[in-house]
C-alpha cells in the first residue's frame, strides 16, 4: 500500500543528500522563514517542507498532480487535517506501548500496537467512504480507492481473528524437528488445519497417537525449561506480528510524510489569507523557452515577517535570459529578486506562489551568489572567498539553471569587479543559463545595457524625485549613481546628524 | 611398498615418537623458536617430537621432499586441509558426544561423528584418484584409502550412518503446552500461524524491516524438559531409535588406525608449508636442498636465519640474505667483524640449514648444497649458573671438551663468541688451542671470534667477515662476506665518531 500524494509512482524520498545549491538557497531567498511557517513549530513538518522545496521538480505533469492534490486539500482543508491527526495520534499512540525483549513480551506490544492500529484503520476507511467523493485530483481519488479496496470488511476481519487466536486461550501448539544432537530445532507455532479443535481432542480425547508429561509444581528449573520452549514456539510468530506492525506502521509513517507537506501549505495559505495576501497557482511552462512574467509577485518570507501587506511587482520578462536590476539602496531591489527566486522554487514543488499571476517556464536549478559577510575563519580574503563560491556553483551548474546574483564582485574596486561579472555572466549566458542580477557595477550594468541585447532587460528600484522609494520595480537603464546620498541623509539627518530611530525592519 | 606412514619411508623410525627429547642445540640456534611458530594452532597434533626426529639417510629425506613437493600443488594441499578440518570436526562432535548426559543426545553427536569421518575419507580418497602425485608417499596412501573405502566394513558404515541420519531428520513432531502439561505429538501440515500473520500485513511494507526474532542460546546439552520432549518423539517413533541405540553400541571403534595416523603426519608438512608461505610473500626464497653424506662442499645463496627472519617480517623489516659456499679442502667459516653485524645470525643459519635438510624441510635460500651430518653441537656463550660451582670460563671449556670428544668427522661443530669471559691474552692463547683441535677432526663448522688472526690458521679455514656501508662505517649491511679480516674498519669508524682517531686526537690534544 502506497500513499503516492507526492509522486505519481513513488514514494517521497526524505533520505537524499540535499542538492548541491541548498545550503546557499535557504541563507539567500531566506528559506527558513517560508519553512517555519509551514511547519508551525513541528519538526517534521519543517523537515519535509525543507525537503520537497530543495528537492524541485522539473516534470510539468509531477507539477501538475502535486497542485491537484493541494487544491483537493485547500478546498478539504479540515478533512485532510483530520487524515493526518488520526495518523499523527497512531504514531504517537505506539511509541507509547510498552516493550520487552522476549519474544512472548514482542508478541505482547504487536498485538496491542496492531489493536491500536486497526482502530486508525477502522477510522481511515470510514473517512474515505464518507468524504472520499469530493476529492477531485487524480492523487487523492487514487488514495481513497486504495483505502476502500485493501481495508474491506473481510480484511479487517481476518485481522481481527489474528489478533484473537493469539492470546492462545487454547494452549500453544508448535511444530519442531530433530537438530544437532536431537535437540528440537525449527519450532513453528501451528494453527490445526481444518477442525479447530482436532488437537485438543487428539490430547484430552481417547486418541492414543499423542503422549503427555507434567511439571511438577515446585520444579522450578523445569518451569523455566517449559517457559523457555514456549518463547521458542513464540518467536517467529512473534517477530511475524511485531514486523507488520512496523508494516503499519512505515505506511502510517510515510502518509504522514507526504500528507505533512500539504499541510504545511495549509498552515501558509491560512497566514496569508489572513493577511489578505494573494496567492495563485503558477502556469509552469516548457524549460526551453524563457518565460517569467508575473502580477503581484511579493516577497513570501517578506510579508511573514511583517505586519502589513508588502509592495507587489509587475514583471514581463518573457523571452529574457539576462535581468539586470540597479538603482536606489534599499528600493526594494533584494527583496524583488528574492521574490522570483521564492516563487519559482515554490513553483518547482508544487506550490501555489505568491503573486496574482505567475508564469515561467521551468528550470533545472536554482542557484544563488550573493554578496556574504567577511569570512569568519578568515582563511580567505573577502574577493578570494567569492570567487571560490562561484567556483563552486560553475562545478554544479548547467544548461537550463538559474544564477540569482546579488551584488556580486562587489569586494573589490568597480572596474575589477565589473570586468569579472561581465566575463563570468557572459560565459553562463552562452552556456544557456539564465542570470538575474542585482549590481551596483555601473560600468558592468552599463556595458550590457549598451549591446542592445533581446533578451536583456534593465530594471530599476524607483524613486521618487523626493527622494522617497516606492519599492517598485521598474523597466529603465541604469544610472550611474545607487543613491547612496539618500541613504546617508535618511540616517544622519541632513544636518549630517545621527536620526533617531529610523526603522531597518525592510532590510532583512 | 605398502603404505604405513607419510613421514618416515621405513618401519626404521616407527619407535614411538612421543619419546623424543629437545636436542640441546636447539636453543643455540633458535630452532625451537623456529619450531615453536611452526606448530602455532596445531597443539591437538602434538607435532614437536617430529622436529625433534633428524632422519639418518638421504633416501629418508628425499621421500620427505617428494611429499612436500606434492603438497605444494594447490589442489592436493587443499584437500588434504579440507580432510583435516573434517577429521578436526569429528574429534569435536566425538568429545561433545561423551560430554552429555542424554544417551540419545549422545548416539546423535556420534552418528554425526561417524558421518563426517565417512564422508572425509570418501571424499580425500576419490579427490586423491584425480590428482597426479608423483611422491611414494601419496601414491601408497592413495591405494591404500582405495581399497579401505570399497571394504565391506566401510561400505556398510557409510550405508547404515546415511539411512539413520535420513530417518531422524525427516521426524516432525509437535508440541502442545498448556499450563504445566506438555503433550508431543506426530506433525500433520498444521498451518504455519506466523507466515499466515506476515501474509496478511506484508501490504503495508514500504522499506526494510527490522529482525524481531530472539537469538537463544543453543548448548549442545538439553534441560530434562527438552529431554523429556526427546524420549516422547522417541515413543512416537520407537523403530528410530532403537535402531540408533544399537548403532552407538556396535560402532565405538570406527576410526582407521592408518588414516588417523596420516591425519596427525601430514600436519608435520602442512604447519611447515603455511609457516614458510608467509615468509615466501614477503620477497624470501626456500629451496629443496641437495643434501649429501658423500661430500663436504656445502653451500647456499640468498639465505638467511629462519627464526630471525620470522620476527622482522612480522616486524614489517627488512631481512637481509647472505650466501656461503666452502670448495674443498675448506671446512670452517672463522667469523670476524663488527659487532651486532650479523656474525651470530650467519652462524645460527649454517646451523638451522644443516639441521632443516636432516628433517627432509625446504630450506632458507635460493640454492642449497648441504652435507647430511651425523651429529650437530653448538657452543653459545651461556648464562652464569649459580648453581654450576665452576666459573664461567671452565665451563666454557669442559663444554669444549665434552663436544671435541664426541664430534665425528661427519659432525658439525658451531662455536660463538668463544672465551669472550677471558682476557684477550687468555682468549687468544685459548682460540688458538682449539680452533686446531676442530680442523684435526675435519668437522664441517661455524667458528665466530674477534679474534680476527684465528682466520688464518689453516688452509681450511675461510675467514668471513661482517661488513658496514662503506659512506657510514657505523652503519651494519648484516651482510657476511668472504673477506680477509681486517679488524680495523668496525673500530676506526667508532672512533672517528667519538674524534678518538690517531689524527683527531692529536689534534685535540696538541691544542
């Protein structure tokens, strides 16, 4: 049995090594906070949101089924909940049993671990048959059938009668052979074969074909002996029952798994609605066009952050490999760029995006270079240490990827610094990977813009001729200045006095 | 030639071997460590008498050397280890089944003594009538496992052994336990509870799963419960095991007094071959020497002491190799040189060498030509035994004396570091006594001094000398050559280390 809510024809894979670009995607697009919200303090929650996001998908249809099965649970959202209590409450409930290490002590705590799944079970089927109807995704009509077909009444029924034979009410019978020195060996617990009580009549009856002994009562060696052969007799049977509770469990574990991630998109679609935030589902498109326009497109780890609503862009940037954002500090250029990059590893796993409208066509993977604080260990200098990360991603990146840049090469002098980004950026353009950029290198910014370049397009933080940003994202060619000025006054006052208090909460 | 032993060609040698005592060279030349590590993890064979046991003629020892040339095929060696693990397994099971208490506990671990023995020299007999031995040994033992394993009595063991083993095997029984009472009886396909429960969930698996069952401990004996199971699958069955009964009564002595014989023997060559095979990886070569009684020319290349080279290798050291060769009318090796240079270690493997090749043993080296001796002394420098009321020089020399008394012309005397307890005066009036007295007797021998004019006492002396890297003198090669002594090089080095030389002395004294 195969809960197959993640992939059409396989389970979810928690186990896989992290891709190459992960550790620097969650520091860069501030992933942690989308994973926070999601796993609202459970651990396994964060840790399967982790996850599925780092691990993106590039199969429109792998898209496609796991947005049936999300907008299945948005419009369900409290059936779908309850699935994964239930399933939470059985994990919970058997880790709390008891256990020992005789076989006759593992037998003991299968059977009371199997009483308490078959309960789940018992309740599971009847959720399927109540609400199993409504659900229209592929992915989830699959689930319920499955339930309904393998929990069926005779099933459930064997199961009970499993249960019942063994608590033994009759005595145990076992089979056994003669080992190394006529020592019985092989013992395997019997059930008689077609009259229920053939044995019992064949050793309480006339029938002479059986022969008996007692142990005496104050004979303890012989009562340990006796108890011994028991849990000899017990054992397989014993390991039998305790592996298929642990069956059960490994579906109980991985439905909570795959349902956990739906969950989780629960949990951040409820925080968004709640902000009055938009959300849509994205039209993924074919990897080998280079679609990306949006309407709306908001940072996600942004607005989780803040109390109001944040500024949503526009963008048209189909057919574009080359973004080259400038402009003013702190205009709202990181959290624009930070906001594609959110919105297409959300796309890439399934999820709904935060814009009103998102379209882009899929790419291999996603990676991040952006400006770092000095090295700690100081075993590099700040340059040496940004080239070495670069060097890094250029081992791992491809045809198809995207490179998100923030501020790159900005460790040295402007010229240097310019002439390394525009040889690194042309070699990645040529290579067929797309690269978004936020720079403060004119000279880089301004090169490119002068090739005239289709699939180039040159935006801007805007401000306004006061001086005050909108943090909008506007089309426009770069200005040789970043406003640096404004910045300095809005902090020292334009008396070159120290302000008071003047709110940084926008820069993350 | 019919076949009694893998080890000795004629009834000759057939006294029992228990009685052998250690030679007391063997501690000179380091033999019993060398026989020590040879017969490491064969204790059960009691194999040391056999090294204690030099064979007198050539034809002795080269029936020795057919065998072990033999056993160093592979696939016969291989065999013969796999009949011996076999034997080693009976021995077991015979030693458990006297161990128990049970009778039909004991008659099983019999049967299956019996069974292993059976199938062994089944097995060693048919394996042997593929294989192409060429040694007089293998050849008779060959026909002689033929004809034992188509005697009747075999025949009829090995039936009777099969058909019981089939019989109880087959029994299934089953047991009922309900409170104290336990009820046995036959097996009729009840159905198998736990394969029916793992059928039912096996639905629900998604990866691997854990291994629930409970190892118990399984003794070889039984409790009375257990026993008391037994003696009731004994009712259900009575045909069975009487029948087993009666085959642990008629059966007791089975073993072939021949084969387990062989059993013991051809350990002799199997411990020596894995001993050497070591040594063999790590770049040393042994040789089947040619060993003689008819000339006293003897010598070997690229040798080397056994018992030294077993300690480095293990060490991960290196092993220095010499060689040596004595034309006629030279009988003696007078060795002189640096001390710590190897002069002992050469004197011990001339020894080891002469002694190996009377065992009918490959020994150390590429090529060998050694001289089948009657006898073999030594003559080491010894501890100080309070309780020897002579002092240490007289007891060096009453040893002298008692070996020169019974040295033969056919013996081979080794001497070490004689008199080094006296003064160099005393020393060297002594060496010169007795180096005479060992050329009288023309025995083959080893004479280490450092006494270096010694050398040159007769034309039958050959002066070998231990030798140091000529670019660092204090450095040792181990390397003994044929070699005028000098006496100087060893001494000057040392000095000139300290600045003790003619030249730098004066100059620090002149200062």
């Amino acid at each position: 049995m195969k809960a197959f809510l993640m992939h059409r024809d396989q389970d979810l894979n928690l186990q896989a090594d992290l891709p190459p670009n992960a550790a620097a995607l969650i520091q860069d697009l501030e992933l942690n906070t989308l994973f926070e919200a999601m796993a609202r303090g459970d651990k396994l929650l964060f840790d399967v949101a982790k996850k599925v996001v780092l691990f993106s998908l590039n199969d429109p249809k792998a898209i496609a089924y796991r947005e049936g099965i999300l907008s299945d649970c948005l419009e369900h959202a409290a059936v779908v909940r309850e699935i994964y209590e239930l399933v939470v409450q059985a994990i919970e409930g058997e880790k709390k049993i008891w256990w020992g290490k005789s076989p006759e002590l593992i037998l003991y705590r299968a059977v009371q671990a199997l009483e308490l799944f078959v309960g789940t079970l018992n309740r599971l089927r009847q959720l399927a048959e109540g609400h199993g109807g409504q659900f229209r995704s592929e992915g989830f009509v699959r689930f319920f059938a499955m339930l309904a077909q393998e929990l069926d009444d005779e099933y459930l029924r064997v199961v009970q009668e499993h249960l019942s034979q063994l608590r033994f009410r009759d005595g145990i019978l076992m089979s056994a052979k003669l080992g190394k020195g006529n020592r019985g060996v092989d013992y395997i617990l019997r059930r008689p074969l077609n009259e229920r009580r053939s044995w019992l009549k064949r050793i309480f009856g006339k029938d002479r074909s059986t022969y008996s002994f007692e142990i005496d009562g104050r004979d303890e060696s012989g009562h340990r002996a006796l108890s011994e052969l028991r849990e000899r007799g017990i054992n397989l049977v014993a390991n039998a029952l305790a592996q298929s509770t642990d069956h059960i469990l490994s579906f109980f574990m991985m439905l909570r798994t795959e349902l956990g991630f739906y969950v989780g998109c629960l949990n951040l679609h409820e925080q968004l609605v709640l902000k009055g935030e938009p959300t849509c589902f994205p039209v993924p498109l074919a990897s080998d066009s280079a679609a990306l326009s949006a309407r709306g497109l908001y940072d996600v780890c942004l607005t989780l952050r803040l109390e109001t609503r944040v500024v949503g862009n526009d963008l048209a940037a189909d057919n574009k490999v080359l973004l080259i954002i400038t402009g003013a500090n702190q205009g709202g250029k990181s959290t624009f760029l930070r906001s594609v990059g959110l919105s297409y590893v959300m796309m890439q796993c399934g999820m709904f995006v935060p814009a009103e409208r998102f379209s882009a066509s899929l790419c291999s993977a996603i990676f991040t270079h952006y400006k770092r604080e000095e090295d700690a260990t100081m075993k590099k200098g700040k340059l040496d240490e940004e080239l070495s990360r670069m060097s890094e991603i250029a081992d791992h990146i491809g045809p198809g990827c995207i490179l998100l840049c923030n501020e790159s090469f900005s460790s040295t002098n402007e010229r240097e610094g310019s002439e390394i980004a525009r040889q690194v950026i042309s070699a990645l353009l040529e290579a067929g990977i797309r690269v978004f950029l936020v720079t403060h290198l004119f000279e880089l910014a301004q090169g490119f813009y002068r090739k005239r370049m289709d699939a180039a397009l040159f935006l801007r933080a805007e401000r306004q001729v006061d001086g005050r940003r909108t943090f909008r994202i506007v089309e426009g060619e770069p200005l040789p200045t970043s406003y640096g000025q404004d910045l300095y006054k809005e902090i020292f006052g334009r008396d070159g006095q120290p302000a008071a208090a003047v709110p940084l909460d926008t820069q993350l | 030639m019919p076949f009694h032993s893998i080890m000795f060609d004629l009834f000759e040698i057939d006294a029992d071997v228990e009685d052998q005592d250690t030679p007391s060279f063997f501690h000179d030349l380091n033999l019993d460590q060398i026989f020590q590590s040879v017969t490491a993890g064969r204790d059960e064979y009691n194999l040391k008498p056999f090294f204690s046991m030099p064979l007198n003629d050539v034809d002795a020892i080269t029936y020795r050397h057919e065998i072990m040339r033999d056993l160093e095929g592979e696939a016969l060696r291989g065999r013969v280890e796999s009949f011996a693990r076999n034997m080693k397994a009976m021995r077991r099971h015979l030693a458990q089944a006297d161990e128990l208490r049970y009778e039909y506990q004991k008659a099983s671990w019999f049967l299956d003594a019996v069974e292993i023995y059976c199938n062994a020299v089944s097995y060693l007999a048919d394996e042997l009538s593929h294989l192409d031995e060429k040694s007089r040994g293998f050849r008779t033992f060959r026909e002689y496992l033929n004809t034992y394993v188509n005697s009747d009595g075999f025949r009829s063991l090995l039936a009777e052994t099969k058909k019981l083993k089939e019989e109880l095997s087959a029994i299934r029984y089953c047991v009922h336990i309900q409170d104290n009472r336990i009820t046995v009886g036959k097996y009729e396909a009840e159905l198998d509870c736990g394969a029916e429960v793992g059928k039912t969930f096996r639905k629900f698996q998604q990866g691997s799963v854990k291994d629930y069952r409970v190892a118990f401990d399984e003794p070889p004996d039984m409790n009375h419960v257990e026993a008391g199971v037994l003696d009731l699958v004994a009712r259900l069955y009575p045909g069975i095991f009487l029948e087993l009964r009666d085959y642990y009564d008629r059966h007791r002595d089975y073993p072939d007094a021949t084969i387990r014989r062989f059993d013991r023997e051809v350990q002799f060559y199997l411990a020596y071959l894995q001993f050497i095979e070591n040594l063999k990886s790590s770049g040393l070569n042994f040789c089947y020497p040619h060993v003689t009684d008819r000339s006293k020319e003897v010598h070997a290349y690229e040798t080397f002491d056994l018992a030294l080279a077993n300690k480095l290798v293990r060490e991960h050291s290196k092993v220095v190799c010499n060689d040596f060769s004595l034309n006629s009318p030279e009988r003696i090796f007078v060795v002189s040189g640096a001390n710590q240079g190897g002069k002992t270690t050469f004197a011990r493997t001339f020894g080891q060498l002469h002694y190996l090749a009377r065992l009918g043993l490959p020994v150390p080296g590429r090529e060998a030509q050694l001289f089948l001796c009657d006898r073999l002394f030594t003559h080491f420098e010894r501890e100080e035994h309070i309780e020897n009321l002579r002092g240490k020089l007289q007891d060096e020399l009453v040893r002298m004396h008692d070996i020169l008394q019974q040295a033969t012309s056919n013996s081979i005397v080794i001497v070490n570091e004689g008199f080094g307890s006296t003064t160099l005066n005393d020393a060297l009036f002594l060496g010169r006594e007795v180096l005479p007295q060992i050329i009288k007797r023309d025995v083959l021998s080893v004479y280490v001094t450092f006494i270096d004019e010694l050398s040159t006492l007769s034309r039958t002396t050959v002066s070998m000398v231990s030798t140091t890297v000529p670019e660092n003198p204090t450095l040792r090669t181990y390397k003994i050559v044929r070699r005028p002594a000098d006496g100087r090089a060893y001494a000057i080095a040392i000095a000139e280390k300290y600045a003790l030389t003619y030249e730098s002395l004066k100059r620090r004294i002149v200062r």
